[in-house]
C-alpha cells in the first residue's frame, strides 16, 4: 500500500484529490494537512511514502515546506499546483523541482467532478513511481557563470555533430537543468529537449530553465531552422519531427502513441535527417520512450549517451535504451555536460 499525506490549504482541493485516488486499492490517502508548518508535524507520525503539495499556502508555503522536508524526512514530493502564476511576484513551480521535489501535476479546478478518467489515472500513475524513487538532494545553483571562448578554428579531422537531442521524464527538469547550467554560451549547435511533462507547465519550464543557463531556451516553431546557442522544446501537445531540409516541423498524436511530444519519434527523426552528425542523450524517465530513438540515431552512426542508474531519479528509459545496445557511452549526470562539450569538439 503506497501511504500518501496531501498538502493543500484549499479543502475543496483535499477532497478533489482525495476523490481522484479512491478508486485505486493500492494507493491511500493516510493523511492531510492544510499548510507546511501542520505538515510537517504529521510526517513522523503517519510515515507517508508520498507527499503532494501545492504551492501557496499560509504559514509555510510550498518551497519552504519542501526545503524542510528534505531536510529533515527526505520523501519523493509531487507538486499539485495550477499552472499558472496569478501574480509576477510567484515562485515558478520548477523552482520547487529545484529544492528536492520530483514531479508536478496540474491541480483539478472547480468542484468534486472537475476531473477526467485520464487525469486521475495520471495523478496515481505518478504517485506509483514516486512511491520507489530515492529523494535526491539538490542544491540551486543559480544561472550558469560559465564565459568560455569559442574554440578558434578548430579544423576537425572528423565530422562533428550538428544537433544535440536529450530526452527525458521523471527527474528530467532537474537533470536537464544540471546539463544545460555547465554548456557555455557559446556552445556550436542548437540542443532539442523532449521532456514527458503534464500539460500547461511548458512554458514555465522553459522560463525556469532559461534562468539556470547561459544558452536561449525557447519552444521550436514549425519551419524555422534550429541555431547553435539556443535550447528548443517541442510545442506542447504534438510531436517534433525534422523534414528533408532540417527545418522543424510538427506530427499530430496518435492513439498508438502513449507520451506526447515522444522521445522516440524525435530522435528517429532527428536520426533519419541529420545522420552521422547527432548526439543523442536518454535521461532519467519510467518506461520505454526514447530508447528505440537512441538506437537508431546510433544505428545512423550517431554517438549516444544514457544517463547511469546511481544518477537517475527513474533507471527505466536508460536501462531499456542499454538493454537494446542503444547507449554508445553509460555516464553519470554529472559527466554529461562535459562529455557533449567533447563531442562536439569544443
């Protein structure tokens, strides 16, 4: 049974949640608090293996209840918030990723029926993978201070990469925060990130992101060409995909498809446009998404990472991309900056 304490000042959103997760036998709610500062009094008492927050709350808001969490009971934490801000002066819920929690998840707005089957499956789905996770401490590092010159008329011997694609899902945010602060400014091809999140939190991502590195993290457009020193996600809710000229273009869902933008037809793509000239990286994530991806941008003659499993917040994507013989290098998340600097010649 996953044990799970919910953190909410709103009582009609405790019950809304409370609602959504009564059907699953194997997930129960044990507890609710309606601020951190209550919260936290209850965690050595009822020993949740799950919490879920929300942002704004009196006396300990969401961030401080999740930096005292992490000290003192480190658990897996979701963040349950609305997905966007209602004043300039909010946190950005990412910055909640930053200080220890896992994942985030949209709060249902309205009453006791505001929810779809689709979005509670997702809630308990999300509560089952962070019932096994490891909480790992993080520490904000702030906007990348790196200032390193272009390299000076490098003339390579080989062929260096064009693109850099890196794909992820559980504990992405983090891990592609930790990547992107250490790439310079001046970093010589363009980087596209997919990354499995809940629907509305895009553009918050990119924000948060944009503020932890020197490079421009923006949303692709379809049609535009991708340029170095900048860091593209695709548009929420379609797939990226490359045509014959290497200009961006969007693919339509599928029912077949389970993540949507997926990882896999990004890098098939990517793989089938630009070849040889593609480094490809699978991050921390549950399931399969991205490993058949990341065999064939190696199958293309690409070179291909996998983040290792004392690093991930989730070894499922890694693990299924190494199992296919997808992964041409195995590294901890804290070598892959320096190892795309490497391959791309830098």
């Amino acid at each position: 049974m996953i044990s799970v304490l919910l953190v909410d000042d709103s009582a009609i959103a405790i019950l809304v949640l409370q609602k959504m997760l009564l059907p699953f036998t194997d997930i129960e709610v044990v507890g609710t608090a309606n601020n951190g500062e209550d919260a936290l009094a209850l965690i050595p008492k009822l020993q949740p293996r799950v919490i879920c927050t929300d942002l704004h709350m009196p006396k300990m808001d969401g961030l401080q209840f999740i930096k005292e969490v992490m000290k003192r009971h480190p658990l897996p934490i979701l963040v349950i918030s609305v997905s966007v801000h209602q004043s300039k002066d909010d946190h950005n819920i990412f910055e909640l990723l930053d200080a220890g929690a896992i994942d985030v998840f949209p709060k249902p707005r309205g009453g006791l029926d505001s929810f779809n089957k689709e979005l509670t499956v997702e809630l308990a789905s999300k509560i089952r993978v962070l019932s096994g996770v490891i909480p790992i401490r993080r520490h904000n590092r702030g906007k990348s201070s790196v200032s390193v010159a272009p390299p000076v008329d490098p003339r390579p011997s080989r062929t260096y990469p064009k693109i850099v694609v890196m794909g992820a899902s559980t504990g992405g945010p983090q891990a592609l925060m930790t990547i992107l602060s250490e790439l310079p400014k001046h970093f010589p091809v363009p980087v596209l990130c997919v990354q499995h999140i809940s629907a509305g939190f895009l553009d918050e991502m990119v924000s948060w992101l944009g503020g932890t590195t020197s490079l421009t993290v923006r949303v692709a457009k379809p049609g535009e060409t991708l340029q170095a020193g900048f860091v593209y996600f695709p548009e929420e809710g379609s797939h990226l995909v490359f045509n014959t000229q290497g200009r961006v273009g969007a693919q339509a869902n599928t029912a077949e498809e389970l993540h949507c933008p997926s990882i896999d037809i990004a890098f098939s793509s990517v793989a089938a446009c630009f070849q040889e000239a593609v480094v490809g990286v699978l991050l921390t994530g549950m399931g399969r998404d991205g490993a058949q991806g990341l065999r064939a941008i190696l199958d293309a003659g690409g070179t291909t990472i996998a983040q290792d499993e004392a690093s991930s917040v989730v070894f499922g994507m890694p693990q299924q991309a190494i199992a296919l013989g997808g992964a041409k290098e195995i590294l901890p998340l804290s070598d892959i900056a320096s190892a795309l600097m490497r391959h791309v010649g830098w």
